[in-house]
C-alpha cells in the first residue's frame, strides 16, 4: 500500500486491488498514508482456496475496472496534511463515564485503564529525558497514526504503568519498526499473532520484572502493564481494532494484553539470549517479536536429555509456516528441562541440531496449490522436493533459526512460539 502512495505521488498510475472483506482497511490506511482517494479495485472475497478457474473468473470481471483506473482516474478529493497530534483533551464526568466516553471515541479497547490525567501523564514523562513532543514512530499500522513520547506516556498511563517502564516501552517502540519485526502485517492480519516482548539485563531487575513461575501471565504488575501498553499503542494510535482493520479470523486476548517476560538467567545453564546475539551481560535488552499462540511442552516423564529432545521435536514438528522460511521461532525452555539437557551436555547448537533434523513433517500436508504458487520450492537441501512427496521437512530453513531461552518457574512445562516474522533487539539505555 505505502508503495502505491509513493509510485502515485510520482505520477506513476497504479490501481490496488482488495477483496471486499479488506476494502475498508484499504482505504483506512491510503488515507493514513495521506491519500485518501487512492484508486481500488474490489474483488469479491475470498482469493484464497478456491479453485484457480474461479480466480481467474475474478479476474476477467476485474479487468474492465482495472483498465478503466489505470487510464483514466484521477483523484477527487484533496491529498491529507500531516496528521497532528493533540497535547490533551478535556473531559469531565466520572470514572465511568470517563471509561464510556473513550470506548465511545476509540480510545480504549474494551477493559477499564486508569484515566490518563495531566498529572499522571506528566509523572510517567519523568521515566526519560526525552521530550513530550518528539516523534518516536512516524506512521502507526495500520492508520499510519503518530506516537510521541507524551501519547505513549498516556497509553502507559492507562495500562497501569510506572515511570521507570517508559524506557522499555520507548525501546520496544524502536524495535517494532524494524522491517524484520513486519508490525504492520501483524496488526491487520487474518492469523492469530500478537507480540512477545523477552527483557534480558539489569533493567529486569530494575522494574521488578517476573522471570520465574507465572513470568508469561498477567499477575507481575511489571509484566502485565508494559504488554498492556503497547496493545493499546496498537489498538488506539495504530488504529488496529476488528472487525475493519484487525482482520484476525479468530484473534486471542494476547493482540491486546502482550507476552511480556524476563528471560531466567538465574536458571539458565547456557549463555542468554542478549548476550548470545553481542550484547554485554550488563546490557539491558529487549527484544520484540511476533508469535502465534504457544504450545505448551508438558514431559514429567523424560529423565535423560535425548528423551526429552525426542518428545519435543514431537511436540513442534507442524508447519506453522511455508516450507523452510529464513525466519525464527522460539523455544522457551523451563529451568528443570534446560537442567536436564545441561547435566547431558547438551549445548544450545546441539538441541538446534537436533530438532532441526527430527521436528519435521511431511512436504505432503500441503495442497497442490500451495506448490503451484512455489510457496514450497526444491532447493540444495531437497533437491528432489515435488508435491505429494513424503519428504520429512524441517520446520525452519537453518539450525540457527530456532531461537531458545530460559524461561518460568519449578515445573516441568515449556513453551514453543512459532511465528513467521523476525527478532529484533533494542537497548533500552538510550531511551532513559
């Protein structure tokens, strides 16, 4: 979408084609993007798994539109100014009336927030040096909508959050806008993603941050209100809110109140993650990266490392995206099973190895679309990959793209979050 902005701006004619079940998050972006009367074809819904006859049949009713836009449209309604951002509003009322007003204005997402007051914004802004009015994200998906320091002060204001909280929000704030995190597909997608947000260093410590039993759920004050921030950052200023711009068929709670953990360095036998991947053991990290809903890992029984690298591999071997794509998954190993793998020697390149080789499936669980398309494609692992093949396929592309850490309390549960989008890790110092 933002490319067909940019060709548009360059008196370059292009034409977007949508399904009508995305034609409103279309336009909602175009005119985020500062177009609001980009030209649209709208394609009757769906596109996908249907026979390619219909498709094409689609097509062929499309194309006198298609012609019709590229030749001869030209835009009827002025191009946007820049939005602005306003520094406060007034309301008076009670907290429930309060609470109805801003469900009513789009400005919360369905749980009770704490008003966000000037006081209360004011004392979250002396979390950093950095200025109420500068521009830490130019463009919010899906509505393209600008964060400063002080909007994101109120979201953390309204999820609960101290002061101290606001350097790791404004680093997370950072990391989401690297193309490897792909923000804007999670938050208009139709899969079931959200964000997990791992928090590696002293700052872990600093703010109270839960590492061990319960770290992934909601009862760590820390934890729970820093997801909940960045959901809202997403729901109220990104403007990412079903049924018109979150298309998520199914969606989880976890779009909006966001996996927030500490990785357990206390209990963890191998090197962490932030140090893993260059950063210093003093370095306070955090790292941002879209997930599907985990699976939990539950082996009671294992007592040797082998077994219980056997049961996992089974527990993950599932497609979760296309064929051998560059992009990582996570492994969150609970202390007692990263114990058990440690006292055998197992070292974290050794499991990698491992369920790179075993947590695999067979190339014939897709259908023959899906290879038609090449979203699987032969290549110098699998030469000889053709659909209905038994081959076993990995469930990532390289060893190095199953991602572990430490994670959670006594128990013997661990999780695996697959996802299709990339890690990315920020410094939170900077943000102070």
């Amino acid at each position: 979408m933002r490319d067909s902005v940019e060709l548009e701006r360059l008196g370059i004619p292009t034409v977007t084609l949508v399904t009508t079940s995305f034609a409103r998050l279309a336009r909602v972006t175009s005119e985020g993007l500062g177009m609001p009367d980009q030209a649209m074809t709208v394609i009757p819904h769906p596109m996908g798994g249907i026979s390619a006859a219909s498709v094409r049949s689609k097509v062929r009713h499309a194309y006198p539109e298609i012609e019709r836009q590229l030749t001869g449209w030209r835009p009827s309604r002025a191009r946007l100014d820049p939005p602005r951002v306003a520094r406060y509003v007034q309301l008076k009322g009670s907290v429930s009336e309060l609470q109805s007003e801003f469900q009513l204005r789009g400005w919360s997402a369905g749980l009770p927030f704490v008003p966000p007051t000037r006081e209360l914004v004011d004392s979250l802004l002396t979390g950093t040096t950095h200025p109420a009015d500068e521009m830490v994200w130019d463009g919010v998906p899906p509505r393209m909508g600008i964060l400063t320091v002080e909007l994101l002060a109120a979201c953390a204001a309204m999820a609960g959050c101290k002061p101290e909280h606001l350097p790791v929000l404004l680093a997370i704030v950072e990391a989401l806008q690297d193309p490897a995190a792909w923000y804007a597909h999670q938050s208009t997608t139709t899969g079931t993603e959200s964000l997990l947000f791992l928090v590696n260093g002293a700052i872990a410590g600093e703010l109270d941050l839960a590492y061990g039993t319960g770290a992934a759920g909601l009862w760590y004050h820390a934890n729970a209100a820093i997801g909940y921030a960045i959901g809202l950052v997403s729901k109220i200023v990104g403007g990412s809110r079903p049924p018109d711009q979150d298309k998520s068929t199914l969606a989880s709670p976890a779009d909006l109140l966001n996996w927030t953990l500490a990785e357990n360095e206390r209990d963890n036998p191998w090197t962490t993650y932030a140090v893993e991947h260059g950063f210093g053991e003093s370095d306070s990290v955090v790292t941002a990266k879209v997930v599907y809903p985990p699976i939990d890992i539950g082996d009671h029984q294992s007592e040797t490392g082998a077994d219980l690298l056997n049961y996992i591999s089974h527990c993950i071997n599932q497609p979760f995206v296309y064929a051998m794509r560059h992009q990582p998954v996570l492994l969150g190993l609970c202390p007692e099973h990263a114990a058990t793998l440690a006292a055998d020697g197992w070292t974290k390149d050794a499991i990698r190895d491992y369920l790179w080789q075993h947590a695999r499936y067979p190339a014939h669980v897709y259908a023959e679309p899906a290879w038609e398309a090449g979203s699987i494609r032969p290549n110098a692992d699998f030469p000889d990959l053709h659909y209905g093949s038994a081959t076993l396929l990995p469930i990532v592309a390289r060893p190095e793209d199953l991602q572990i850490i430490v994670c959670g309390g006594a128990g013997k549960h661990s999780h695996f979050w697959p996802g299709p989008k990339g890690m990315v890790t920020r410094r939170v110092d900077p943000w102070r």
